[in-house]
C-alpha cells in the first residue's frame, strides 16, 4: 500500500486544491519543474510545496493574499515562478563564497566573512505577499534562514502559520513597511548580527533604485540584492545612475509552462564588486 505525507493528507482532507487533478499529479508536475530547472529536491520539500500551494487556496478564500485565483495558475506563476529563482541563487552564492574570504567549507555553511562579519545565509524577502518567493526558498534551501517583511499583517500571520504548518524553523515573518525598516529589523533567525542581510529580494516590488533606497541599510556590504522582473528592467536600470546601488548582472529566466518574461536584476552596493558578472542582458 502507498503510504501517504500527513501533509499531503491535509491538503486532500480540506478539500484544497479543487481544479487541479489530483493531489499527486500536482506534486509530480513540482518534481518535474524543479528537474528541468536543475533544483535538487526532497520528496519531503515536494510535500511542502504542494501543502504550501493548498494554504495560499485556503487563505485566499478569505483574504486577498494573491490577484491569481485559479489553483492550475497559482502552480505556475508562483510555484514555478519561485523555483526557478533556487538554483541562481544557489550559483550566485558559490561565486561569492569563492570571492569572498571565508570559513565555510561547504554551500550549506555560507557563513561569515571576515572581512565584514556577512552571514550569507539570511535572505530578507521584501513586500513577500503570501510569501513569493520567501517560502519556497525556506522550503528548498533549508541552509538559508529566510524573513518575510510586508505591511499588511494578514499576509505576514499567514507566512508565520506556514512555518508552523510545514514546519519550517528557518522562516518567519515581519510586519512592517518598507520605509520604516532601519533601525527595527530584529534578528533574522539564526542571524546574530541583526539587521544586515546577505540577500535581499523582492517579486515586482518595486523599482529598482526604490527597491535599493528602501532596504539599503539592511543589506550587508558585501551583500547582493536579487529583483525578480519580467522583461528586462532597460529603463529603470539606467535610472540608477550614481545611486547607492549598481547592477552587475541580469539573468534570464525559463520559468516551466509559463509563457512569459521573467528575469533576476542582480545589484550589490556601488563600489563593492562581489557579483559574478558584469552588467549583461
């Protein structure tokens, strides 16, 4: 007899996921989108995801977590659209784990470099939603320790009820509005220095030199911001200008069964080259 995952029992016994065949086809069609996007993943984060894919359909039903509605298009333009973000991140962090000075002595050990105390393992997910794509960086890379911020507290309870759901020590959850970041970042968990992170991303956020402005105090200086976009940002690249933040590279994305424009602006403070390309598109 097949044995099942309580939380995939609990995604069936709610009666979630309504619209989308069956509950395993939902996790094989994750597994083959996290093959085809080079993302090595555990039957038990594939579980994760799935459960994590029906709460967003629970919540939603009462609060306004996300515009997409059907449960087919939120497995693919959040989902997918967040998986296919693992594994360049996962690149970029090599790169500058190799650029860097540092005691790590394996991916999963991405800790402190001594030359500015950087724990590249604390990523701040800014204005996540329902926590696109914190969660599901939380879920695949179990090394990283992910904060969600958003200003609306509903969308911040249920990132929290999704880290107790799915048990996930590595996520939690900040209400707060951008603007009003500095100086009220507590520790992100497993993250002794407090407010400075390695990674800050956004999901159509906001521009990029507002992105930038906005959580400049919170990345550490040695730190890379990560701005998922759809088409190239030309535009609000060239509006950086001598502003505090510099592109270094963007980089193209393939997202599976979803025909459209996705891209990462990668940007690290001005002056401080850590990335590991030049400006390209």
């Amino acid at each position: 007899m097949k044995m099942r995952c309580p939380l995939l029992d609990g995604a069936a016994s709610a009666g979630l996921l309504r619209g989308v065949q069956a509950i395993e086809d939902v996790a094989s069609r994750i597994s083959g989108a996290a093959q085809q996007l080079g993302v090595s993943i555990g039957a038990l984060q594939v579980e994760q995801l799935v459960r994590y894919l029906a709460l967003i359909q629970k919540w939603n039903r009462v609060y306004n977590l996300t515009a997409v509605r059907e449960p087919s298009q939120m497995l693919t333009h959040h989902i997918f659209d967040s998986l296919a973000v693992v594994a360049p991140l996962r690149t970029q962090l090599e790169e500058l784990r190799a650029r860097l000075p540092s005691r790590a002595e394996s991916p999963a050990d991405l800790l402190e470099s001594p030359s500015d105390d950087t724990d590249l393992t604390t990523l701040l997910d800014v204005g996540s939603g329902a926590g696109l794509p914190g969660v599901v960086l939380a879920i695949c890379s179990p090394e990283l320790s992910v904060t969600c911020v958003d200003a609306v507290a509903k969308k911040t309870a249920f990132i929290q009820q999704v880290a107790v759901d799915l048990k996930l020590p590595n996520l939690s959850s900040l209400h707060a509005r951008v603007e009003t970041l500095s100086g009220r970042l507590g520790p992100a968990v497993g993250n002794s220095r407090g407010a400075q992170y390695g990674i800050v991303c956004s999901r159509a956020f906001a521009s990029l030199a507002d992105f930038a402005s906005l959580t400049h105090d919170a990345l550490a200086p040695t730190g890379i911001w990560m701005a998922l976009k759809g088409k190239t940002p030309s535009e609000e690249i060239a509006l950086l200008d001598d502003g505090p933040a510099e592109v270094f590279h963007v980089e193209q994305l393939l997202v599976p069964d979803l025909d459209a424009d996705r891209c990462i602006v990668w940007m690290q403070k001005r002056g401080r080259f850590v990335g590991m390309q030049s400006v390209s598109t």
